[in-house]
C-alpha cells in the first residue's frame, strides 16, 4: 500500500515540474448541485492531464539502467504524453503503445513530444499487452498508468494540494478507470482528513472499478465504447483495488448523456474544456449520484482536457438533445401552398430557431398531406413545450421526436 509519507516525497520531487492547478470555486455548480462546488483544473497540465504527476514521479525514481534501457507505456492519450513529455525533457528514449481508436489530437500531441508511436489493438487492454509484449522482445522499461505504487503516489499529490486549496473540503469527487488517480488522492486525503469522503465516478457503459467493489474481487468486463475512453478500462488494477476498498466510500457511474451535458456545461458555464473522462466527476454532481453532499464544499476532479475537436460538435449537439435546447418535431399538414409559411411564422413568433427542414410526401400519415420535419434551436424543455402548444393550438398535430 502506498502510504501518506510517499504522496508528500512526490509532491517535493515534483512540485517545481508540475503546475500547480487552480481549485476555484463554482456559483452556477454549487446552484445546479445543491453542494458548495469545486473544480479542481488538471486538464491545464502542460500535457492537458494529472497523468504526468505519477509519470514524472516514476521517471524519478528509476535507475540509471532502467532509464538507459528505454522506456515504454500503454496509454490511450494522457499517461502516454505525460510519459513522453517527462521522458523527453530528461533524455529518455520512450515508445508509447495507443489504441487505434486513440483520438488523433492525443496521437499527433504524443509523438509531437518525441515518442515513438505504435497504434495496436481496439482498446487499453489489447494496447497494453502488446507493450508488455515489447517490453520483453526489446528489453525496455515498462511504465504502468495506474497499477505502480510510484505512479500512485505521483497522483495523490492533487489531493495534498486540494487540502490546502481548500481547507474545509467535505467530499471529492473523482474518475475512475484503473484507480490510480483515485487510490493516490484517497491516500492523501483520508490519511489526513479521515471523516473526508472520497467519491469514485465511472461510466456506466464499463465500470470496472464498481464492479470489483460489488463482486469483492478483480472483475474483467467486455469492452465497450465511450465518451469517457480515457477511463475505459476492462479490469482494475490489482494495487488500486486494493486502495479503493481501504479509502474509497463509493462509486457511483454516469451515463453516456450525462457526460456529454457536462462537457456541455463546462464549455458554456466554466469556460472550461474537459475531456468525457475528465467531465464525468461534474455529471455525477450535476446530477446527485452520490448521496449526503447537499450543502457540503464539494470538489470535483477535472481530470484532463484533451478532447478531439472532430468529437466535440457531436458531443456539444448530443447534450443539446439532452437538454432540450436541440429538438426534432414532425407536424402534419395538408399539401396545399402556404401551410410551411404558417408554422414557419408560429414558430418565429415563440422565438426559436429552425436548423433544419425536410418535406415529404411519402410519409405522410395520410393521403393527400405532407409530413414536415424540423430541427429546432430552443432555450429547453420548457420552450419545447411552449411551441409544441402553440402548433397544436392551430390545430396542427405534432410529435416530438427522440434521438
């Protein structure tokens, strides 16, 4: 187990490397949760994640022959430019094995900073036995993401510094995947502060971590994709584990819609750019998952911000959806000229904007009318309902679609 006494040697070895990110207080959160809220801003790291904490830490303590070596990772983004970044700056070699679903910005970021890149496998599992299979065949060091009481320790210095940022801190909440980031800042944080409750958040669409605690026992789960692909992870670590099961009070999971809402909600509220596995601490506090933090400080780990510009106008319109400030309507009108003209001016007149329109006839649901598809931008559910009423009180008929 790794103790208090590592955590606070790591944050002396690498606080002069490290940014020490901001831990600000949030009025829009705290309204929307209930709680007095947090956010604690890894994804400004120089790499855009907490990750390069336990690299660098690890880098370290490594010996002149194990440097020499070389040093290889598995990572789907964030361990491995923290791996690559540090490794770089102290003129180490590095070979970082990604999966071939890694989004490009973390590939091109990666190899940006002198790694040589091997794209292997669908996912983190298939990526990492392919680097330990490397690590044999080449003779290089291996750099394990979260199982590796070093990186572990390198991890927890975020919850040294959440101590003193916030000194009357009541609950964190923070993402799960392997469990190093959890295991490091539990360390810290219930060794100091033991009535301290520490939240793990996972998604629900592969929730490891969870799973173990349920079953008393490591739990390997299918692969499955997600927003949240830096936490998508089959099976925790052996290490971690251990840890969350001594520190950890519990684990809640959210889905795929409540992640893209808080990515959402970062940009347009906090001006924030968070990743789907460096949001999913916000969704489960904007959405009360954990219970008893109602009036509590509450601080939320935002884990890493490297999100693929390609992924988030689809994750920007997904929580749109979600929030009802992006709706579908179909409306059935007779196919005679002008009827478009009319509910184009009902709804100018609720003040909502058209996105998009498409015009049928074929689908009509019956002869000798026209079906009308619209794509809506409104204020939310109430101004969906608002228009809806005021189509169906000129006597037009009118669905809402889903997604």
């Amino acid at each position: 187990m790794v103790t208090l006494p590592e955590v606070q040697a790591a944050l002396g070895r690498i606080r002069d490397r490290i940014y020490l990110s901001p831990c600000a207080r949030s009025e829009t959160l705290s309204r929307l949760s209930g709680a007095e809220a947090y956010l604690k801003l890894e994804n400004l790291q120089m790499t855009g994640a907490y990750k390069e904490r336990g690299a660098l830490n690890k880098l370290l303590l490594l010996s002149e022959a194990d440097r020499a070596r070389g040093l290889i990772a598995a990572s789907a983004g964030n361990h491995a430019q923290g791996v690559a970044y540090h490794g770089g700056r102290l003129g180490l070699a590095t070979t970082i094995v990604m999966p071939e679903t890694t989004p490009i910005m973390k590939v091109a970021n990666t190899r940006a900073h002198g790694a040589r890149i091997v794209l292997h496998g669908a996912n983190y599992d298939e990526a990492y036995s392919e680097a330990r299979r490397l690590e044999r065949t080449e003779g290089l060091t291996f750099v394990h993401p979260f199982d590796d009481p070093q990186v572990i320790a390198g991890q927890g210095t975020i919850g040294l510094e959440l101590l003193d940022q916030v000194p009357d801190l009541d609950a964190v909440l923070v993402p799960v995947g392997g469990g190093g980031l959890i295991s490091g800042v539990a360390v810290a944080l219930k060794e100091r502060r033991p009535g301290l409750k520490v939240i793990g958040v996972e998604a629900e669409a592969i929730p490891c971590m969870k799973a173990a605690v349920e079953a008393g026992q490591l739990v390997t789960l299918q692969a499955s994709s997600t927003l949240a692909d830096g936490i998508a992870v089959k099976r925790a670590g052996e290490l971690t584990f251990e840890h969350v099961q001594r520190y950890v009070d519990e684990i809640v999971t959210v889905s795929e819609e409540e992640i893209a809402s808080a990515i959402l909600y970062l940009l347009e509220k906090e001006k924030a750019v968070a990743e789907g596995a460096g949001a999913v601490s916000v969704a489960a506090l904007m959405n009360r998952k954990a219970r008893g933090l109602d009036g509590r400080r509450v601080a939320c780990v935002i884990s890493g911000g490297n999100i693929d510009v390609n992924l988030i106008a689809r994750i920007i319109e997904r929580g749109l959806v979600k929030d009802g400030r992006l709706v579908r309507i179909s409306v059935a009108l007779l196919d005679k000229p002008g009827q478009l003209a009319v509910v184009s001016t009902l709804i100018a007149g609720c003040r909502a904007n058209v996105i998009e329109v498409h015009h049928t006839r074929a689908f009509a649901s019956r002869f000798g009318g026209t079906t009308l598809q619209l794509t809506l931008e409104t204020r939310g559910t109430e101004h969906v309902d608002e228009i809806l009423a005021a189509l169906r009180a000129e006597g037009y008929t009118v669905e809402q679609l889903g997604i």
